[in-house]
C-alpha cells in the first residue's frame, strides 16, 4: 500500500521543508543550489514530491565542507 507524500515535509528528516513553490512569491527552494549527493540520499517513494529543507541543505553543504579541508 502507497501512503500519500506530504510535500510540506522535508523528506530526510521529516520537518517542515518550509517550501511555497506553489504560493504567489518565488520560494527560497528556486534558488537553492541542492548537491546531487544529498539529493541521492531522498528515499525513491519522495523523489521529486517534497524539497528538502533549508537545515538539511545547510548542514549537508557544512559537514561537506569539513571533510574536504
């Protein structure tokens, strides 16, 4: 049995992504540049359904940034 994806959640940890892609303004996801290698760790069932948050893109682009130095 599918459950439904709920698109206001982010899909790695589940709070909310925050995301007004369909509101009147631009949302801040449009101008996100999100890394392959986090989009790779979204579960298949919630590819392309629901945005990853802004924390999760953050902390991704900092412990990144950590291991390259």
């Amino acid at each position: 049995m599918n459950t439904p994806i709920d698109s206001s959640i982010c899909p790695l940890c589940q709070a909310s992504n925050q995301c007004g892609v369909s509101g009147e303004e631009p949302c801040w996801c449009t101008k996100e540049k999100v890394p392959e290698a986090l989009i790779s760790q979204v579960p298949n069932e919630s590819l392309n359904k629901s945005c990853i948050c802004q924390a999760c893109i953050q902390k991704f682009n900092v412990d990144n940034v950590k291991e390259v130095k």
